[in-house]
C-alpha cells in the first residue's frame, strides 16, 4: 500500500473545495411525479420526461414514476414525450434551492405518423414503399386551404400535373397528366371516388367535388394506371376518397364553417389601336390623294376615299378624329362570387358520419349573362354492427 503525498497549496485546495461542492448542492433540488394516460389513468412507463433547454431529464419506471436529480434552483418547463402519446410540455414548474418539486403530466394518445398507405388499385391497402409504380398523394393536411375545385388540390403539388380552369361558370377544370395521345379523343384522366368512376358527361364531373371534402388524392401515370384500371384510364386515375368521422376521436363531434367570397376579370387587358396610318392634314382631318379635305371624321361614304402615307412615312403615328369605343370592357363585366359551405362530423364507435353543406354562386364575366347557383350535399354514413361486417 502506497503512501500519497500532498503539498501544502494542494492539500489547502482540496480543504477548500469541501465546502463548495457542498454548496453547490444547496443550490440544486429534484423534480419528481407520475405520468398517466389522460383517458384511463393508466401508468406510462418508459416515457421521456426532460427539462427544457438543458441535458437533465429521466425516464418513467413502470409505475409511470420519474426522478430528475441535480436539478437548479428557478422556474422550469418540462417536455415529455412517448411513442403513441402526443408530446407536451409543462411550464412554470417552481424548484427552491435544496427543495422537491411534484409535477403529475397527463399524455393524451396521437395516431402515430408513419408511411403513406396506398390503396389505388390494389386488393388491399400497402405501404408506399411496396408498390411497384409510383402514386402521386395529397392528405388534406397537404392542404391547409382548400380550392374551390377538388382537382384543383393538386395544383403545383403533383409533378407533371396540369390544368386549365374552364371559364364557364360551373364549368369543370381540365387535367392533364400525361402527354396528348390523340388529337380527337379525350386526354381526362379517370376519375374514382370512394370507389366509383365518374361519368365524363359535359365535361363537368369534377364541378360537384368540393375542396372540403377531401380527405386524400392518389394520382397514377403513365402505363400503370391501364393495368389497373383497363383502357379508360390510359391518360392516368386520380382517386379521392372523401372525408368521414371515422378520423376523430370516439365521442368527438366537429364542425367545420368556411365563407369565401371574390370576383371574375379579365386575366390581361387588350389594347385597342389609337392611331393609324392613312393621309391627314395639320388639322388631322383624312385627305384623299389630292389633299382635298374628306368629310369630317370620314363617314362611311368617304372611307373609302382614304389613302395611305408613303411607304417611307407610313407610321401609325395619327390619333384617330373619330371617338375610339372599348368594346371589352363594355361587353365584360367582372362578376362576383361567393361560397358558403358548412361540415358536421361524428364518431361514436361503431357509427361515423360526415355531412357536408356548400352553396355557391357565380356570376362569371359576361354583363347580363345570368349566374350560375349550385347547392351540394354529402352524407357519409358508415356503421359496424358486427365487428366483420361494416
């Protein structure tokens, strides 16, 4: 056994340093408590219980208890987390110097966020991963603000996609997602929802799916969309599947209001021409090859009479003498629009519902044309009597 020698400077700095790790733990608490699920009051083991902005945390033993040691004096906030739980944080939890802090937490349970499900096509639902084609997918979380057209959903989300908005009021909205294959057949792709194809008639189908409604949008191209589906759906398939209440929590009821409101113009004004290039005088009156005066402002009796500067001079630098008329502008109007729509949602277990109100109205561009209203309802209903019948 060896005989360790201090000299004096030593042995005084470790006498000194005695007392301040001693005060130094004077100044540190512990926080401690019990994490539970909010909805049975069960015990949640195994979940991360830290100390914001710091390393110090611990993890919840099996009676769902947690011990945080070393902990500083102050106000703390606490941020828990656990796989299937949604993340939480607690704040102003209060720690004295040398003192125990109690913080019981309460996690309520989240869906947990993994691969896409595909379900175009196929026999049944798989993972994005295992498909072996590629499928195009909107949620509705993709879309915060939803179009007024469903299709129009996709819009700058989908590479390849595009559409062309219909200037009729009520009109569809043109999607192409494919290069043209025919100058005389229709390049639509086909459109499924919730398992039905719908009818191309008048060009109008996707005109009665409302942004709302959406819960998600697969999109297929090219050559695998006609193995699914056959040759309808050689230009593509973009299957919706609408919402229902089966996304809420049991008991929860939703409510949903959205207004909009707007108006229809012309994308770009045209120009009319407002000078011209025929012979005037210093007065700007139209002379003829003689320089005789024409009758004033050149009836249409005299237009004819009309001749043209030298080639070397023709310029269309001489404001017309007549009155110049904007026929655009007095034949278009810019028309108002407006969309009230209103969703009510359920889920009671073994019954979900969603229905879903939408009045519009549109007055499209044209002055006095008329407008166009349309009224759309949607019922969902779905019901679990038995557990293998739905």
């Amino acid at each position: 056994m060896g005989i360790r020698w201090f000299t004096r400077a030593a042995l005084a700095a470790l006498l000194v340093s005695v007392p301040a790790v001693h005060a130094r733990a004077q100044q540190t608490g512990q926080i401690s408590g019990v994490v539970s699920d909010s909805a049975s009051g069960a015990p949640l083991s195994a979940a991360q219980v830290s100390i914001a902005g710091s390393t110090l945390g611990a993890m919840t033993n099996a009676e769902g208890r947690y011990l945080i040691v070393n902990v500083p004096a102050g106000t703390h906030t606490l941020e828990v987390r656990r796989l299937g739980f949604r993340q939480r944080q607690i704040p102003g939890v209060v720690l004295t110097a040398g003192g125990r802090a109690t913080a019981d937490i309460q996690l309520r349970t989240a869906a947990l966020q993994l691969e896409a499900v595909v379900s175009t096509g196929l026999v049944d639902p798989t993972s994005g991963t295992r498909v072996p084609f590629t499928v195009g997918r909107i949620d509705a979380a993709d879309a915060p603000v939803p179009a007024s057209n469903a299709i129009e959903t996709i819009q700058g989300k989908i590479a390849g996609a595009t559409m062309v908005t219909g200037g009729q009021p009520g009109g569809g909205t043109s999607l192409l997602l494919r290069t043209p294959t025919s100058i005389n057949k229709s390049t639509a792709p086909l459109l499924v929802v919730d398992g039905v194809i719908l009818s191309q008639s008048f060009d109008g189908s996707n005109a009665d799916l409302q942004g709302m409604d959406i819960e998600n949008i697969e999109i297929v191209k090219g050559a695998a969309a006609a193995s699914l589906y056959g040759s309808r759906a050689a230009n593509g398939v973009v299957q919706i599947r609408t919402k229902r209440g089966s996304s809420l929590a049991d008991g929860q009821t939703r409510v949903v209001v959205r207004s909009e409101l707007g108006s229809n113009t012309i994308a770009n004004k045209i120009d009319w021409a407002q000078y011209h290039s025929f012979r005037v005088n210093d007065a700007g009156q139209y002379v003829d090859a003689a320089n005789n005066v024409l009758f004033p402002n050149a009836p249409d009796s005299a237009r004819a009479a009309r001749v043209e500067k030298p080639a070397h001079q023709r310029f269309q630098d001489s404001r017309y003498p007549d009155p110049t008329f904007d026929q655009v502008d007095a034949f278009f109007d810019p028309g108002q629009f407006y969309k009230n729509s209103i969703s009510i949602s359920q889920n009671t277990g073994k019954t979900n519902w969603f229905m879903s109100f939408v009045n519009s109205r549109e007055d499209g561009v044209v002055l006095g044309n008329g407008a166009y209203g349309q009224n759309d309802v949607r019922l969902n209903l779905d019901h679990r009597p038995l557990e293998n019948l739905t």
